[in-house]
C-alpha cells in the first residue's frame, strides 16, 4: 500500500503538511549560505539582474505567504478521501517541496546557474501539474497551489536572465 493512500485524519494531515513544508524550507536555509550575508551577498549583489526581478525584500515575505499557501493546499488534499488524482498531487507535493529546498544550494551555494535553472524549470512544470491534479481532488486546494506556479514562472525567468547575463559568474 502506498502511504499517500492511507486516509489520515484532520489532525494527521495538518501535521503532515506543516511539517512537510517545515522540512523544506529548514531545508532550503541550511543547505545554502545566505545572499543576505558574506561573500555570497557580495557575488549576489555584483551581478547583473533583469529591471522585472522583485525587489530583495519581497522574497522573504513571498516565500512565507507560498509555504504557509501551499502547506494549506497539501492539509486539504490529505484530507481527501485516497484516489489516483490524490496520490498523484501528493507525490508532485511532496517533489515541490523537495525542488525548492534544492534550488538555493545550486544557486548560491554551488553558483550553477544552469543546473538552478533547470531545478526551476522543473519546480514550475511540477507545480503546474500539482495544481491540475488538485483541482481533480478538491478545487479550493488547486487555488492555494496557482501562486506558486505564477512565482516560479517569474523566478525562472530570473533565474535565466542572471545565468545569460552574467556567465563568468557561474560554473556551469
């Protein structure tokens, strides 16, 4: 039996969706040094971005509201009765979450610019298909996953510009 197909109670799913997202993005602070701080806010800050990156201070803020969205999207697709188009979100979730702790590391921590660029593509493909394959589960969870996707279209535009404009900034 696969686990996302054990029901769970309300409880149990709050818990696994919280501390799912907990995980990741514990996760995606440790695993890469800062761009706030050191040598990797001064590389950050040496490169040449696109005028459409969002200002430094609404990532923090962003990333909050898209966890504390996307944590509430995973509580309610729990919480459904197990079905094919259930287990599938949960593995795309579970696979998001994964995505985006990985990101940060292969930007700021390793400086590849393409291979961020591809874990961005691929967090934005799989978000996509998350919210399609919620809304089969329950409509108000597909709404909590849409921002994300609209996010990471624009993160991974980012991400290009920075790695096509700066190469010499990067190993890859």
């Amino acid at each position: 039996m696969k686990a996302t197909s054990i029901p769970l109670s309300s409880g149990q799913s709050l818990a696994v969706a919280l501390g799912g997202t907990v995980l990741a993005a514990t996760l995606a602070r440790t695993l890469a040094p800062s761009p706030k701080q050191g040598a990797t806010k001064t590389w950050y800050d040496r490169l040449d971005k696109p005028a459409f990156q969002p200002p430094q201070k609404a990532f923090g803020p962003v990333w909050m509201a898209l966890y504390a969205s996307t944590a509430v999207g995973a509580w309610r697709i729990l919480k459904a009765p197990p079905s094919p188009a259930r287990s599938k979100a949960l593995s795309l979730w579970t696979a998001q979450l994964g995505l985006n702790a990985v990101w940060s590391k292969l930007f700021f921590g390793e400086r590849r610019g393409k291979a961020s660029l591809v874990d961005s593509a691929s967090s934005l493909i799989d978000s996509a298909a998350l919210t399609y394959y919620a809304a089969k589960v329950d409509k108000p969870a597909a709404l909590m996953f849409a921002p994300m996707v609209g996010w990471l279209a624009l993160a991974t535009g980012v991400n290009e510009e920075v790695w096509r404009r700066n190469p010499r900034a990067f190993r890859d």
